[in-house]
C-alpha cells in the first residue's frame, strides 16, 4: 500500500523547524519519523493520523485507505467523509 503523503509533506515544509517540532509533538511523534513515514509511503499509526486528519492536513481515507472506518475519527470542519 502506497500513500500519496505530498499534502502533509508541504504542510511540513511550510514550517519553521520550531514549528514543525512542535507539530510533531502535538501529533505525539517526532519529526524525524514523520518524513521516515513519508519517504516509506505507508500509514501512520491511528494516534498520529487521528492528529493528523484533525488539524485538516489530510483525510482519514487519505492517512489509512484500507482500514479508516474502523475508527472513530475527531471531527474536523476541513474533511468530510
């Protein structure tokens, strides 16, 4: 499974490396295993993608293809499913 992660790559490239640390960490995750995630191409784990989606970066079908209807998203007004 491939997933096209350009969207949160531009988000992160828009940051300052402060704000992209702090982004991380709201996501609790680092930045450095966040682009490892892109460069790979596959999911991120539920909480990650959950912080994800809900800061409207990108859509739970987006962030987990296969299984996004087998969890409970936070309600974001930037995504509809």
């Amino acid at each position: 499974m491939s997933i096209d992660f350009s969207p949160l790559s531009t988000y992160l490239n828009s940051l300052s490396y402060a704000e992209q640390m702090a982004f991380a960490q709201e996501c609790n995750t680092t930045v450095g295993y966040m682009r490892k995630r892109i460069s790979l191409k596959r999911p991120f784990g539920f909480k990650i993608a959950n912080e994800i989606a809900a800061r409207g970066i990108m859509t739970p079908q987006d962030l987990r293809p296969n299984d996004y209807l087998d969890y409970v998203w936070k309600i974001n007004q930037s995504y509809s499913e």
